[in-house]
C-alpha cells in the first residue's frame, strides 16, 4: 500500500476534528467520536482524443505535478454538478483555445493521481472530438505545449499516467485495425 492511499494519510475526522477515524476495508472512514461515515470515491476525469487532418493524434506536455514534462491527453477533473461533457468542452477550450463540434465516447480507464501527498482515485473518461478548427490552437492553463503524432509514431513510454497510456493504447490499436480493414 502507497504512503499516500487515504487510509495512510488522513487521520482526524473532518467533521469533528476526532483522533477516532477509523479506515475500513470497504473504502470508508468512521468516525469513532461523532460518527460521521466518510467514502473514498472515484473521482470524474477527462480525456479528449483529438486527430487532426492528417490523421495525427493530439498529445499535450504537462505544466506541472504531477508528471511534469510527460505526455498526455488534453482534459482534466470534473468540476462538482458538471457534465462529462460540459466539462471536456470546457478542458480544451481553457488548454487548448479550441471549441469542440462533436464528441462521441470511446472508453474509461481508473486510475491514481498523486497529489499533495495523497492518492486521489479517478475514473478517466476518454472521449474521441472534433474541433471547429486548429487555427487558434495554443498550450495555456496547465499544459506547457502539444504536438502531434500518427498513431503507429506515439511515443507510449513518455505518457506519464498509466490510464491515460491505455486509452492511447487502445485509442490507436482502433486506428491501426481501422486502416488495415
């Protein structure tokens, strides 16, 4: 078990401030004191698979921790009462400044995310988009720059996060298949 699963890091009751928070097996906290019953869920995230033109797949460079300097796909976590897809239109647009014209999806992948020191778990949903256009294209918010790659050329060893390497995986075994039919 990592250092930073929940039930290694977190040790008071967010409810009551109570040293009696008790991790269970079923991915839970109770409270000894107050009772306050608190679930580790799976938190929403997204993924855009972008191709463009030429049939080139679009990958970002990530800003920041985690995986700094790593490959990735363009999106991010979903904000509270917010749509899959509400939300990865609104990724790409504040990555990327592209708006999205269609989007249909293509699988979910688990994964962790460590950050500050302790594990979140995420259900990464990746979906395949169009975008109105690629003329205003630019690496803002937390993505340093992109590139893009023809599937059989991505690079699988320099995507940082193990979900998204298999949403790429299986995204171009599909576009292989696809051109070999």
């Amino acid at each position: 078990m990592a250092p930073t699963f929940p039930e290694k890091v977190i040790r008071y009751c967010p409810k009551c401030g109570g040293r009696e928070f008790v991790y269970h097996k079923d991915n839970s906290f109770l409270c000894g004191t107050c009772s306050f019953h608190l679930y580790i869920n799976s938190a929403a995230a997204v993924a855009a698979l972008i191709v463009n033109e030429k049939g080139e797949l679009l990958l970002t460079r990530r800003a920041i921790e985690p995986q700094l300097g790593m490959l990735d796909l363009p999106g991010g976590f979903v904000d509270v009462m917010e749509t899959a897809e509400n939300a990865i239109e609104r990724e790409i647009r504040e990555e990327l400044n592209l708006d999205i014209k269609e989007m249909k999806y293509f699988m979910s992948f688990p994964n962790e995310y460590v950050f500050g020191g302790l594990s979140v778990f995420t259900t990464d949903l990746a979906f395949v988009c169009q975008v109105e256009s690629f003329k205003n294209i630019k690496a803002e918010d937390d993505i340093s720059s992109f590139e893009f790659y023809k599937p059989a050329d991505v690079p699988l060893n320099e995507i940082g996060s193990v979900s998204i390497k298999e949403i790429v995986k299986s995204f171009v075994k599909s576009k292989l298949d696809e051109s070999n039919s």
